[in-house]
C-alpha cells in the first residue's frame, strides 16, 4: 500500500477500518459484557463498497467493516506524520464513538490519521483513540514526505550536570576546591583526638 496524490494534489491513502465487539474477561464482565476495539485498518479494495456491514456475529463476538476511508496527508502537519514516522511502531490513528440510541451500540469510526498530532488533539477532546500498525512501504512514504516539509531542529547536546559551572545567588562563578576541607578535617580531628587523649 503506497500512498498517491488526489485531484488536489495531496498525497493519500484509501483504507477500511475492522471493528471488533468481544466479550469482556474477569468481574468487569458483570457490569459490561462487551467492549469494542479497533482490530485492524487494511488497504480499501473495490470489493468492500461504500457501505459499512457486519462481517460476522456470533457467540463470541463480531466484526464490522467501514470501508473506503480517505487519508491524506498536509504540508502544515508534517512534523505530525514526522514524529509518527520516527515513533517505534508507526501507526494508523482511529478515532471512533459508540452509535446512540440502539439496544445495542456499535463502535463507528469518526476519523483516521496518521498524524500525531491529530490523534493528540482527539485525547485532548476526550474522544475515544486507538492504534493499527501502518505496513511499513507506507511509513517509507509518510517519512520521505515528512522529510521533504519539515526540518526538525537539532537537538542540543546538553552539558552534563557535573560540567556545568557553578554560580552564586548573584550569578558569579564560584570555584570549589577541596584541598583545603581535606587539611581541615585532617588537623580539626587530630587536634580534637589530642584534646581527648589530654584529658584522658
């Protein structure tokens, strides 16, 4: 899956979303029975259509398919597709809601990035967001592109604690030897240690 620019020239990918209902495991199943999740995000295929359908229900679950899901990518949020590019596991971020009103609810996917910063903002807001791993033909696109619209600046190296200078409450430095504490305690023990035998 690569991705290809649209009419308007931006880079994009067409994907479905796979949603999951399975059954909730230890005491939690008392009070919900079922939790739904993000399973997968795959390439579209002409096959899936345009509408979403249940692919399997059972006793032990199901599984919904939303396809033909356009993603594109911007040049203003190109450290975004950076920092997803660069993260350990490169991901499709889902941002999805429980239908309302239904018996039984269905998670529904309201939007899909794979900018960081999109799925940020959506945290943010307090909205519901799960990972799929993008294959990896797809973050050789997203990073070259990320590459091609932002610079990341280059990291300072910092000083070591023990490098930096020490200053005063006034800003001057201050040089700190420990010769002289060495002499001191060295004497003030032994002059303390000859008082105590004196009086002994």
């Amino acid at each position: 899956m690569t991705s290809s620019p649209d009419s308007s020239g931006r880079p994009q990918v067409r994907v479905a979303v796979l949603m999951r209902r399975e059954p909730v495991q230890g005491p939690m199943a008392r009070w919900q029975p079922w939790r739904w999740t993000l399973a997968e995000v795959v390439p579209h295929e002409a096959g899936f259509g345009q509408t979403p359908r249940c692919l399997r229900e059972d006793a032990q679950g199901a599984l919904w398919l939303y396809p033909d899901w356009t993603v594109e990518l911007f040049t203003d949020d190109a450290e975004g597709y950076w920092l997803n590019a660069t993260a350990p596991t490169p991901a499709f971020f889902v941002m999805w809601r429980l239908s309302e009103g239904d018996e039984h609810p269905r998670a529904i996917p309201q939007a899909v990035s794979l900018s960081y910063h999109d799925a940020g903002r959506w945290l943010d807001a307090q909205e519901t967001v799960e990972t799929a791993p993008a294959p990896a033909e797809l973050v050789q696109a997203l990073l070259a592109f990320a590459e091609q619209h932002f610079v990341p600046e280059p990291k300072k190296r910092q000083r070591p604690q023990s490098f930096q200078r020490l200053t005063d409450r006034f800003g001057q430095p201050v040089s700190i030897s420990t010769e002289g504490k060495r002499k001191g305690a060295g004497g003030g023990g032994g002059g303390s240690k000859a008082a105590g035998e004196g009086g002994a």
